[in-house]
C-alpha cells in the first residue's frame, strides 16, 4: 500500500511544515494539489525540482491521486516560472496524465496551502483547519521526490537545497541529512568572514546571529533554503526586536491605517484577523481579567498564519503585528481561552487592495541585489565526514532510536522508528559509518572509508 511505503521511507513535508506524510495521504479527496509555487524571495529549490525532476513528480502525483480517489491533478506555479513550466508540460504529455497546471501570480504570500486552495478550489478553508475540510490535500514538489524514491524502496536519506545571499554565487546542492550547515556555506565559498544565516525563507525562515549557534544548525528533512546575510541586515535587526519596544510603538505609533489587516491572506480568506485592532488594544492586555473580554480584543490572533507580511511589508511604520499575534497566541493558551471557529468562511478578494509582489517585497527586504543571480541547472554534492540526525524532524512525537553507540551502520538503515500510534517519522541513516553517540534526540555518524 501507498502509505505504508511512505511510512516505512519516513517520508515528510518537506516545505516547511514536515506533518508525516504518510497520514496526510490515509484519506479521500476530490482535488490533490503539488504546490510548486516558491514564493519566497531567494528560495531556488522546488524550480530547481521541476526542471530536474519532471517525470518524477507526474509520476509520484499519479500513484497519489489514486490513493485519495482525486478527480482533479493540480500543479500550482508561478506563471512566470517558463523552464519549470515547460519541463512539466513535457512529461506530462509523455506520460498522458491528467494533470493539469494552476498558474499563480507572483505575489507573496502565494505559496501558503490556504491561499494555493482558495485559488485553485474556490473554497476558503475554515479557521485553524486543513485544506482536507473543503475537500483537497496539497503536497510540495520536493515531498513529491519523497514519495517517488517511497515507491523505489528508498527512504528519506538527503536533501537538495538552495544556498544564496552572499556568497560568490548561488548554488544548488544535494547534502546527506544532518550535514552542517556550516559546510553548505563553505562550500558555497561565503563573501563575508561574519555573517548571519536564514535557514528557510527570509519571511518565516529562522534566523541566526550567533557563530555558536549556526555552527549547532544541520540539515533536515525541512530544510529547503539557506540564506548568507551581512550583519547587521534589516531581517537581523527586525528580529532582535524585544516585544516590550514592539508594544511601546504600536501604543505610540500606530496609525490605523488598516494595511495590516487588508493586505492579510487569512483577513482575505474571510477569517477572523485584523491585526490593526490588536494592535490599537495590544497596551490593555495586562489589566483584562475577563476570559470572554480577553477573547473579544485578543481572539483574532489565534488565526494568525505568521507569515510576515505586515511587519516585513504592509506596515508603513515599521511596526510588527507578527508578533504581537505570536504573543496573544501564547496568553491565549495560559489562560486557557478557546477561541470559536468560523467553519465557512467567505474571501474578501473582491474588497481589498493589491496583493504585495514578490518583487516588491524583495525590494523591501532589502534583498534585491541577491535576486538577481540564480543557481543554474548544476547541482553540487557534499560527502561530510560527520552528521548529527535529529529524531524530530517533523511534527508530532520524536522517532526512538533502535540502534547503539558504537554500531556500524548503512546509508539508508533504520536509525530511530516512528512511535507507534502517534504522529511521528522513521529516521534513517544518511551516510555509510559508524554511529559515535545517540541519545533519545539525536544520533551522530562518523563516515567511514
């Protein structure tokens, strides 16, 4: 069965998000959606996919849309993406499937699975839920590689990623999991001595400051992108903002111009946020003692996305609604409030302003002149003597390890097993060696030959 070659390959999300693919897939839907969007600014990964694995992904979409039962195929991409479309349309056509292409503008942000379903389906899906509740199922291009090698017999061992910002060119590479990432940079020959490192998108992606800590980071099944950066950049600085000052501006600055929530994805799905009245209510938060209070002013940040938009682009005073929602999400949670669910909601599309484009947003970013500069077809493959596996690489519970200190080891054997009953993952050796530590949250393996 589909899903338990999945399971057994511990093939997850590979966007991002890492839910366990193999439960994603154990249902029925009338639409399956590849999300081939990449709407990030500098994320060279998933085109990178499609131009190199076309028949791949028809392939793996295939044998999925027969798991769920689906009527309708759908890729969604960007229209200007013309090789990646271009390669897809050729193997489509050599293998006569019934796929067909969604062609998205550029904008950001327009590879989230909510707005992709919105788009392609013409449903909003409901607050807090999953593209399944209207009835569709969306996976991205490089889990769509996951699922084919599945079909093989070949687990999750590697990753491609895309390496750019500033170093002496862009490059693609395809790195074993838990290679540093130290060592991606490195061999991506970085411009700067001290630098600062996105590991993900420089809109959700996280960022580190810290020569320690980056030295810590290694690859996993989620990561897509790494982002070299000067000290000292506006997404450094952001980000080092303290909420106690963020909350200072929004009593002082905040005008109300309502960019913030116009300018929303899940404002234009129809859901409950609108971060400008968070905002104007944000400085009363400490003296609201009733729960049905808190959840009227406070209420609306359970359905915040975080994806960065009005702090990195709709805000004209440089305020930061992120993470005043991420902050009301966490009271919300101490204080044990739930918040109700609109389960039919209905877009606004028709309402609101332009969307932010990517070009736009990459110029606010300050990230214009790295977006120029592509990483090409070439694809560079690091062997590192040493990697350091995580058993939590996805969402859910951590994989048990079934191995030892000292045992030797095979690319591809199982390393950690996926708790049973639970949302979990199969962890599988990466490089050929011997295994120098394991605990209950990671293993280290020293190449060997």
């Amino acid at each position: 069965m589909l899903t338990d070659m999945i399971f057994h390959a511990g093939v997850v999300g590979a966007g991002g998000a890492g839910f366990p693919t193999h439960i994603k897939l154990n249902a029925k839907a009338e639409c399956y959606i590849v999300n081939a969007v990449e709407c990030e600014p500098l994320i060279e990964t998933d085109k990178y996919l499609c131009r190199m694995f076309s028949d791949e992904i028809i392939a793996a979409m295939q044998h999925v849309g027969e798991q769920l039962e689906a009527k309708r195929l759908v890729i969604a991409i960007k229209g200007k993406h013309v090789r990646e479309i271009e390669a897809l349309e050729r193997s489509i056509h050599a293998s006569a499937a019934a796929v067909e292409l969604f062609l998205m503008d550029s904008f950001y942000p327009s590879g989230d699975e909510q707005v992709i379903v919105g788009q392609v389906c013409g449903r909003s899906v409901p607050e807090r839920g999953i593209p399944l509740s209207v009835g569709a199922v969306v996976n991205n291009v490089g889990t769509m590689l996951g699922i084919y090698d599945a079909l093989c017999g070949v687990p999750v061992t590697g990753k491609y990623l895309s390496v750019t910002g500033e170093v002496e060119q862009p490059v693609m590479m395809k790195v074993p999991l838990g290679t540093p990432i130290i060592e991606c940079i490195g061999a991506a020959n970085p411009a700067l001595e001290q630098y600062d490192v996105v590991i993900g998108g420089p809109m959700m992606g996280k960022l580190y400051d810290d020569p320690k800590v980056i030295a810590e980071q290694n690859v996993v099944k989620t990561t897509g992108s790494i982002i070299v950066l000067p000290k000292g950049h506006l997404l450094s600085v952001r980000s080092e903002m303290p909420l106690r000052r963020i909350v200072r501006q929004a009593q002082s600055v905040c005008m109300q111009c309502r960019f913030c929530t116009d300018q929303c994805p899940r404002y234009r799905l129809g859901h409950r946020i609108r971060p400008h009245l968070m905002m104007r209510a944000i400085f009363r938060e400490p003296f609201i003692e009733d729960a049905a209070e808190y959840e009227r002013l406070y209420g609306d940040a359970a359905n915040c996305s975080e994806c960065g938009l009005c702090e990195l682009y709709s805000c004209p005073m440089g305020l930061s609604p992120r993470k005043v929602n991420i902050f009301l999400k966490g009271c919300l949670r101490e204080k044990g409030i739930e918040v109700p669910r609109n389960s039919s909601p209905d877009a606004r599309e028709a309402n609101l302003a332009g969307r932010a484009a990517t070009d736009r947003l990459t110029a606010r970013l300050r990230l214009s002149e790295y977006a120029s500069r592509h990483a090409g077809d070439g694809c560079l493959e690091l062997m590192p003597s040493l990697v350091k596996l995580p058993f939590s690489q996805h969402v859910g519970k951590p994989a048990i390890p079934v191995k030892k200190e000292g045992d030797p080891i095979e690319v591809g054997e199982l390393l950690a097993a996926a708790q049973e009953g639970a949302l979990s993952a199969n962890i599988h050796a990466s490089i050929r060696g011997v295994i120098e530590s394991i605990d209950e949250k990671h293993a280290t393996i020293r190449r060997k030959g």
